[in-house]
C-alpha cells in the first residue's frame, strides 16, 4: 500500500505537467494535411527498483473525474503545437482536417452492456484549435454536432476556442451559441436546461472574448446582474466564485480601457457604483438597482437553492474578486486616482478583519492596473504594504527576538510588553497580520509581473526572485523571528506560487538559467502537502520560461494583460477536478498573450537560417549590445539600429525603432561573403579561402573552392587551371605553363571568389601571358592593357563622395603595374635587339606607337 501512496503523490505531479507542456511545445510541430496529430497519453504508472518492475496506479482509491481535466489539458498541449492560422498552418489544417482528427468512439463490454467510453481529450484539441484560429473552419453543423454528443470538456472547448477564433467580432452565430447555454439569457418561453456550472461558466468567459471592447450594453447588463446573482440550483452552489469570477472578468473585457470616457449609453447602469457595493458593500441603501433574486422569467420558485440562504445581502467573498478585476481591466492605464482609492488597502486592524486576506492581494493587482505605476525594486513592493501592517510585523519579530534572548515563550513576551505597546499595535491577531503581509507582497510580485511580461527586465527579476526567496525562507527556516511572520502553510504555498510565476512572466521565453534552476527545485518537492495546482503552477513557470522553445515571449498591451491575468489568476486548485474558484480551462488564455518575437537570419543563397553576430544600439547613449542570431526582442525593447557585425556576411543596418509595434519580428536575410563558411560549418574560421589559399595541396585547395562558391566558372577554372596531373605537369591546354602558373591560378581563383568577379578570370589569364611573353605584343594586347592603365589612373583620381565606385577592384592594381612595367622594358629593349628581323620589327613599330599614344598618321 506504502508503494501506491507514493506511486499516486508521482502521478499528481504527472497529471499536472500538461500546461506547461503546451507552453513549451506552444507553435513547435510542422507538418503536412495528410499528417494525424497524436495526443499522447497520460502514463500513471511507475518502476519499482531494483527490479524495475512497473507497477500501475490503483484507480478505486481516486475519485472517479481524476483524470477528466488532466486529459483536457493534455488535448490542449497537444493541440498548442500546431502553428497559427496567420501563418501555413491556414492552408494545412482545414474542416476535412479537423474531422479527420477526430476520435473514434470507443466502446467496451460491461455485462453485456455497451458503454462507450468519452474522449476528454478532445475538448481540449478543440480549444487549442480555436486558440491557434483553425476552429472557424467548422461550420454550424459540425458544431452542433459536438455540442450535441460530446462530454462536458468537448463543450467547454468549443466555447471557448470559437470565441477566441472570433474575438472581438461580436459574430453573431457564436453569440446565439453560447447565449443558448446561459440559463439568465434565456427567454421566458424556453424549457429550463439542466446545465453544468463549468458549461455556464466557459460560455460566459466566451461572451467575454467574443465582445471584447465592445461596450455592448447588454452584456454589459448582463454581466452586471449576474456577478450579484442570488444562488440558484442546488447543484451549482459549489462553483459560485467561479461563475462569479468569470462574470468579473468579461466585464472587464467588454469594457477593456473604456474608463477614462465613459461610454456613451451606459451612464445610467452606473457601473462603477455597482462595482463598488460588489467590492466592499458600501452604498447599498443609495443604489436602489439592485439586481432581482431571479433576473429572467424563466426561473420560478422550484429553482430556489435550498442549501444556501443569503435574503437581500452581497456575499462579498463571492462578488468581490471578478469586481476587483473588472475595474481594474475597464481602468487599465488611466491613472485614474479617484477610481483606485476604491481599492485602497485597510490601514487599520479593524479595517483589515472585514476583508478577507487573499483579497488584498487582488486589490493590489488592480490599483497597478489603473495607475500603471509599478516600479521594479525591492522598495516598491515594501510600500505597498500598510503602515499597520509593517509595525505589527516588526513588532512580533522584535518580541520574538526578545523572547529568545530571555528564554521566555512568545506568547509570554507579546503579552508582558507594556501598556504603551499594549496600545499601539499589540492588539491584533498576529496570524490575520501574518496573512495580509504575505498576500500584499505576492499580490505586488504579481503586479511587477504584469507590468513587465515578456520584458526580461533584470531589475523587476531581482526584486522577484529577492521575494521568492524570502518566502521559501519562512517555509524551511526553523528561526524563531522567522516563525512569526511564517502564515499558515496553504497561505504561504499560495504566495510562493504567486511569485514564482510572477518570475517567469517577467523572463518568459529568455530560458534564464538562475530561474530555471529555482524553478526546478520547487517541483522537486512532492509529498501530501503539495497539491495538484501547486504542482501545475511550477510546471507553468518553467514552461514560461521557455516559450514556444525559446522563440515567443509575452505582450503587456491591455487585451495581453487581460488575458494573463485571467490565465494566472492568483487561486490553484487543490484537487484534479477543482473548479470552484477558478475554470482550469481558462489557464490557456495566455495563448492569446504570447507573440513570436524571435528575430533570425536567414541565407539568401541557400535559405537556410544561420547564426550572425549583432549589434543593437540603445537611444541617448552610445552604448550598444552585443549578441548574435537568432535573438528574443524582449517586449517593450527600446532598440534604435541593429547592425550586423560579421567578416563572412555582407555588413547590414536596420531601423529598429518599430519593433514593439510589430507582431512579428521578420527575418534578417543576409548574404555570406565568397571564400567563407558559416558559423556552424566552421566555429573558429579555421576553414576560411583566405588561410587555404597559401596551402600547396591543390586538392584541399579545390575541395574549398567547391564548398564554398556555386559559380560554374570559377568551378571549371578551379579544375582545369589550378590542379596539375599526376606527373607534375599541367594538362595538354597550357602548353606554355611553367612552375610558377599553379600559384598565379590559386591567388586568382582565391581572389575572383572573395570579390565575386569570376568574369575577369580571362583577362588575368591575358595578363599573365603579357607578363611573362619574351616575344613581340600585338596591336591588341596593347591596346587591352593601355585601357586597364587608364582604368587605374581614373580610379585613383575619384573623389570621396565616390566611395562606392573607388571601393570596387576589378584587377589588381599591382599585377597591372608589373605587367605594364614589364612592356615598357621589352619595347625598349626592342630596337636594341639584332637578331630581330625585318617583318618583326614592321610589327612591333604600331604597338610601340600605341603605347606611347604616338599619333597614327592616316
């Protein structure tokens, strides 16, 4: 039994991985229409050394919807692979795609009684299909289809992949689908529909991403009514926060930065009046729109919920966390002071009883959302925290070491302490005090998160891992002034979650090795006092950390924001199936807030993507960054230039300054210079043209020219000039060839294919023949090299605004001199010369005249 204990603790973490997972894996997999996508199964099995005989997870101990969210959250890992529809995943994945994916109902024989067994799955492949925008390829009656067959994770999918395949849009034919299955917009004259509390919560998160930014009233209404809705149906009781929190944040995505002008007709719903009584209960007697126990007539008496009564109050605990966040996201960025005293921490013990400490940590989040103020330091998380708060804490900490030093009992030194104390900040309740400093500090750590995702701003790291830190400090430190800021351990597991995942917004994608290792040693742990979303959170992080494999990274516009916050909402679960506080299915949203911002060179000659070394220039200062392809563009860079800096490509310059705006960063196409290899064939240039070109072995010498240039002439000069038979001679071409002709070859050919001029290989064949001719120049060849004099004295006499015109060498300047050098002795030896005949001397007077520019008489 002890072996199954352990072997179901495993098997948690395992479950758990699948978020991650798809975080990792997020737009990694290519493949062709004819391709089926594989889900991998979920293994609950294990080895038992030393044997390592494998033995399988006993199911009767489990609950029997222990792996219903897991295998959807395994769909959606699976489905996350495929690449977006912006890109050729649009021409891959099509309907016929789609169905052909789809499982094959399985059924199995129980007593002669077939029992088709569910695919959960599934429901998770189709929102991962909506969120990579393949799923508006079905058509009404597919959809239908799944809906009217399929499991409630397949529904859930559904929901939510078509309204992010639509956001925004506002399409109507998913508003009636998803309006069907909230029984409060239903019409009096429909049959009331036994719906499950998750069902309504993912088609109320859909109106939320189908009518983003709308300001649609009736939604708006709607969603209103809804967050202060009386319970109703005995069998949903249990997932209120959820459906309420729900409710919270499609408010605030239909209103999403709609607080600094208030939307034409929708003052009279007074939203944040309402909002205000759902946070903190004020203003109930002047507000007389209070929502109905019943909103629509299609709820009667039967419907009352009979396990909870609550008359004509707000239960705040339910209605203040999706509040909260509503008027944070409808704020977002406004600065709004008026707004964020709202949510204004309690600076009293008595003040701090009335809320609940979880709350406090919300509240901070959307203060920073509308002020937009968050600094990234250790200090700014410090003073979120209340004066009251920060006295009672330093108090218990001084008494503790007090205590110590006297040998006296904590209890026995916090009660001894004078009246004065007694008066100032002795009366509280510590673990209250202990509670709210920990939810304070994560809710800041979360709020720098936010603030800088995707950034990989070292600062903002820094303060966050400081904090992570200190909270792991107060669960494994056993030090008494330790002890007594220590909160209770589901408080300080929640905190530590928190601000690990905070850690790895900031640095998602950047694959940071000291947060990596952090990360790592949190999940190690695995004993009962860590539960299934603890599990899921740490897996998540490290997923962040390296997003789409390193190429995609988070935005921080406010439809990005929105969507994180709702993907990390600051609640986990305890158990598999736990959906009371938060819909597990919302934990992909951050799909829609991750954008590929991997910047990579690519080989114009051979297509392929290659490594270069950079340089990226910073405004106002002159200092610039060194760091080669393919590169993360952190979110909210302030690069101005990039520029390319390699021996063995072409120099490139680019504007940077439109990078943030971008949602894709485009590929650098660069070209490689002639006579070298790239950076992955030859790490250290040790195989470049230009350290072979002095080698005396003509075969490595050809074997180089091959690999490195694709010009047919320069390759069949290479073979035929530049490599001599095996006797040592030259082949039946070159008669005249001496010893000396092999070198001039390989310096040329060496030269032709660094300066990519293959076509003057005749001309320094011509010239080399001029040079070492002991007979008479014809009028031609004169005339050749008296225009290549010419050339040269007219190319050093361009002016420095021509630098491109004097920076092209189509010979050598030095071979040219020697070779005219070389005229000018044998035409003047030429006269000297006896042994000349009559004939040759008749030849030789018009090339000298030639060269001497001696005027032809006609």
């Amino acid at each position: 039994r002890s072996k199954q204990d352990k072997l179901l603790l495993l098997c948690r973490r395992s479950i758990a991985t699948p978020l991650g997972r798809g975080m990792l894996t997020l737009g990694t997999h290519r493949m062709l229409s004819s391709d089926q996508l594989l889900i991998p199964d979920i293994v609950l099995a294990g080895r038992v050394p030393p044997a390592n005989g494998i033995l399988a997870l006993d199911m009767s101990s489990c609950p029997p919807n222990f792996r219903i969210w897991p295998e959807f959250h395994n769909g959606v890992a699976a489905g996350l692979r495929l690449p977006e529809a912006s890109s050729d995943g649009g021409k891959i994945i099509t309907r016929t795609w789609i169905k052909f994916n789809k499982p094959v109902s399985q059924s199995t024989s129980n007593n002669s009684t077939n029992q088709t067994t569910p695919s959960y799955a599934h429901g998770g492949f189709l929102m991962a299909l909506g969120l990579r925008g393949h799923l508006a390829a079905l058509n009404t009656s597919d959809l239908t289809d799944y809906l009217s067959q399929g499991t409630i994770t397949t529904t859930v999918g559904v929901f939510l992949g078509m309204a992010a395949n639509k956001r925004g849009s506002c399409d109507p034919g998913v508003s009636k689908m998803l309006c069907l299955h909230v029984p409060s917009l239903l019409p009096p004259s429909f049959i009331p529909m036994d719906l499950a509390s998750t069902v309504q919560a993912a088609a109320v998160a859909g109106i939320g991403l189908l009518y983003q930014k709308s300001s649609h009233r009736l939604m708006t209404e709607f969603l209103l009514n809804e967050i202060g809705r009386q319970p109703t149906k005995d069998q949903n009781t249990n997932d209120r926060e959820s459906f309420a929190l729900v409710c919270g944040l499609s408010l605030g995505l239909i209103n999403l930065q709609k607080g600094k002008a208030t939307v034409s007709g929708l003052e009279d719903l007074k939203i944040e009046e309402r909002l205000h009584r759902y946070i903190s209960g004020v203003g109930a007697d002047k507000f007389q729109n209070t929502p109905p126990p019943f909103p629509n007539g299609n709820q009667t008496e039967g419907d009352r919920n009979a396990r909870i009564h609550e008359s004509d109050m707000l239960n705040r605990d339910i209605t203040a966390p999706g509040s909260i966040l509503a008027l944070g996201l409808m704020y977002i960025k406004s600065g709004n002071v008026s707004v964020a005293s709202i949510l204004k921490l309690p600076d009293t013990h008595f003040l701090l009883d009335y809320i609940r400490p979880d709350l406090l940590a919300l509240r901070v989040l959307a203060k920073s959302l509308i002020l937009w103020n968050v600094e990234p330091t250790a200090e700014w998380i410090d003073s979120q925290v209340p004066s009251a708060v920060q006295n009672s804490i330093e108090f218990m900490r001084k008494a503790a070491a007090k205590a110590v030093s006297l040998g006296m009992g904590m209890d026995e030194e916090m009660d001894g302490n004078g009246d004065e104390s007694k008066n100032d900040v002795a009366d509280f309740d510590p673990q209250a005090v202990r509670q709210a400093n920990a939810f304070i500090i994560a809710g800041a750590c979360f709020s720098i998160g936010i603030r800088y995702a995707g950034s990989a701003n070292r600062d903002a790291a820094a303060a966050i891992f400081q904090r992570v830190m200190w909270f792991l400090e107060l669960r494994d430190n056993k030090d008494v002034t330790r002890q007594v800021q220590r909160p209770d351990l589901t408080t300080l597991t929640t905190c530590l979650c928190t601000s690990a995942i905070s850690l790895a917004l900031v640095m998602a994608g950047t694959g940071d090795l000291d947060s990596f290792r952090l990360f790592r040693a949190l999940r190690w742990s695995c004993d009962d006092n860590v539960s299934y979303g603890t599990h899921m959170i740490y897996g998540a992080a490290i997923g962040l950390l390296f997003l789409g494999g390193g190429k995609r990274t988070l935005g921080s516009s406010p439809e990005d924001v929105a969507m994180l916050i709702a993907a990390f909402f600051p609640h986990y679960p305890i158990l598999s199936s736990d959906n009371q506080y938060h819909l597990q299915a919302l934990r992909h949203m951050y799909v829609l807030a991750a954008h590929d911002r991997i910047l990579e060179s690519v080989d114009v000659d051979s297509r392929e993507k290659v490594c270069i070394p950079i340089e990226l220039s910073l405004p106002d200062t002159p200092e610039c960054i060194q760091s080669s392809t393919p590169f993360l563009v952190a979110n909210n860079s302030n690069f101005v230039e990039l520029r390319t800096k390699s021996d063995r490509y072409y120099p490139i310059v680019l504007k940077t300054t439109d990078w943030n705006s971008r949602g894709i960063m485009s590929n650098i196409f660069v070209k490689r210079k002639p006579g070298h290899l790239s950076y992955l064939q030859d790490p250290n240039a040790l195989r470049s043209l230009s350290i072979q070109a002095g080698s005396t072995n003509s075969e490595s010498f050809l074997k180089s020219i091959k690999m490195m240039s694709d010009d047919s002439v320069l390759a069949s000069f290479t073979k035929y000039f530049c490599k001599a038979d095996k006797k040592g001679s030259y082949p039946d071409l070159l008669p005249e060839a001496n010893s000396d002709f092999l070198r001039y070859c390989n310096l040329v050919a060496n030269e032709c294919m660094q300066e990519e001029k293959s076509e003057m290989l005749p001309l320094y064949l011509t010239l080399f023949r001029l040079m070492n001719s002991r007979r008479q120049q014809t009028v031609s060849n004169v005339w050749d090299l008296r225009i290549l004099r010419t050339y040269m004295r007219r190319k050093g006499g361009l002016l420095p605004s021509d630098k491109l015109l004097a920076s092209v060498n189509l010979v050598s300047e030095e071979l040219i001199t020697l070779v005219c050098e070389h005229v000018d002795d044998m035409l003047e030896s030429a006269a000297d010369m006896d042994e000349y005949k009559a004939d040759e001397s008749e030849l030789m007077l018009p090339a000298e005249k030639v060269w001497y520019e001696v005027p032809l008489q006609c």
